[in-house]
C-alpha cells in the first residue's frame, strides 16, 4: 500500500505547475517575494532589516561577488535572484518548474540576470557550470533528494560553494509522528517527502561536497512561522468564496482542483506551525563546497 505521496514523487513537474499555477499569486499577497525565511537576531526587528543581514549573510557565504557565474534554484517570482545579481561580479541565473513564478520575474531587469524555465532534478542538463549555487526553502518539493544533490553537485565548478536552506524533519520521528502532524501540510503543498539532517550530510558526502557548515535555525526563524500563523487567520477572516479565483494564475485552467488548492493554504499554514512547534519541522542550513 502506498503512502499517499505517490503522485507528488511521480509526477513532480506537473504537480509543481498545477500547485504555483494556483497559490502563487496568493502568497505575494500574504507573504511576499521573498519564499524564504528572514534570520532574526532580535524576535522584534522587521522583517526587512532581518531579510536585509540575511541576505548579507547568504551572499558571503556564496562568496556572490567574487562568483563568474552563479545560479538560484526554485528561484520562484525572482527576489533573491535579483539580489544576487545586484551583488554578483558575474552573470545570474534563476531557474523555476513554474511558469505562473517565472512570469512575475520579468520586472527584474539586469544585463548579468537571466531566467529560466528548467527542472532541478534535470540541472545537470543545463550545460552550464557555477562557482556558486543557492537552493532556498524548495528542497522539500523534489522527489529524490540524494540525487538532486548529486546533480546539483556536478554542475558546480572545483571550490564551488552549495547554500542549502532545507525544511527537514527531525530524526527519529515516529511513523504516527509524521503521520499526524507533517503530512496534512505536506498533502496540501504538493510535498512527496522530508529529509532529515542525518540524510542531508550522507548525500553531501556521496556527491563529493566538504560540508562547511550546518545550523538548525528554528529559533531564528520563529518570527517567519508566526508571521505565516498570523497571515493565514487574516485571510481567512477577509476572504470570501468569491475572492479565490482572482488569486489563480490567468494561464492556468480555473476549476475546483484549483480552487481546492488555494483553500487548502490556509489550513495547511496552521498544521506547519503546528509541527514547528512541536520540534517535528526543522529549518537548517547548509553550506558545502566541491572539492
């Protein structure tokens, strides 16, 4: 018997189309351009100046402008890429599955950006190499993490850096664990599974890449959590039935599968607090260089 994931794992591209087609446009409005979390340092600052050290903090890890050439994966509506272009010694590139993200990433125009519709799990097919790649709070979608990074790894050049922002599951949970608390948001995102952060280190090492640093940020990223829990119960108080078909991308077909998934974003921000607080969800950092 299979565990009700088997469609996200097989179909992962269609599934990745189907669900952004449908909430992109729902979460620039509840969120923003930005799909990652902010690190704050202090639970009260705004959300701007933590993303601001943020980025800061990511960019020098990636060593963005000594870098000839650099890509953002899942790079969604276009924001970090944007950043990192705007930082970059070298050329950009953003890539995304979604048509609806990557129709929102023509406002940024760089002459060292560019945008690109390509799967992930095919990257390696790029025909291009990067002293620097990032992969930002997507990792979850795919549906063969230790391959991912395994083709990830071969498209960076000798001494390039890999900045891994992961949503993992805690080692050790239980079945009924998962069960209860991780794949009712899982079903309502389109995610096929978790890693944990045991998993993470033995891909890095398989594929060839010195972990160089590893952080558990969940008490950093607290405010990002409460900020979605507080976004979520706002929209449901304003929302009506009737408001829900202006959030669909205008390329994809309205009906109620859409529908459907627009209206599951709302329960679903409410069960992923649920398994951050319960220590389930783990936000980590990873940082890896090829050899």
């Amino acid at each position: 018997m299979g565990d009700g994931f088997e469609y996200f794992r097989d179909h992962h591209v269609e599934n990745m189309e189907r669900m952004f087609a449908a909430v992109s446009d729902l979460y620039a409005r509840y969120w923003d351009d930005f799909f990652h979390f902010a690190i704050h340092e202090d639970p009260g600052e705004s959300r701007e100046r933590a993303f601001e050290r943020t980025h800061r903090r990511y960019m020098e890890a990636l060593r963005i402008e000594r870098a000839r050439s650099a890509a953002d994966l899942a790079c969604g509506r276009g924001g970090f890429a944007n950043v990192l272009a705007h930082h970059a010694a070298g050329t950009v590139l953003g890539i995304d599955v979604s048509p609806a993200q990557l129709a929102q990433c023509r406002r940024f125009q760089r002459p060292n950006l560019a945008f690109r519709r390509h799967d992930i799990m095919r990257v390696h097919e790029l025909g291009q190499r990067f002293d620097a790649v990032s992969f930002l709070d997507a990792d979850c979608y795919l549906p063969d993490k230790g391959l991912a990074v395994e083709r990830i790894a071969s498209v960076l050049e000798p001494g390039g850096r890999f900045l891994l922002l992961a949503w993992c599951k805690r080692d050790g949970l239980n079945a009924l664990q998962e069960e209860l608390v991780l794949h009712p948001f899982m079903r309502a995102w389109g995610v096929p599974g978790l890693e944990t952060p045991s998993g993470y280190r033995r891909h890095f090492a398989r594929a060839g890449l010195r972990l160089l640093e590893e952080s558990d940020l969940n008490e950093a990223v607290r405010p990002n959590w409460d900020y979605g829990y507080r976004r979520a119960v706002e929209g449901v108080a304003e929302l009506s039935a009737a408001d829900l078909p202006r959030f669909l991308w205008q390329g994809v077909v309205q009906g109620p599968d859409s529908l459907r998934l627009v209206k599951e974003q709302f329960a679903a921000a409410l069960y992923i607090k649920a398994g951050f607080d319960a220590g389930f969800l783990r936000y980590v950092l990873f940082l890896a260089e090829k050899a």
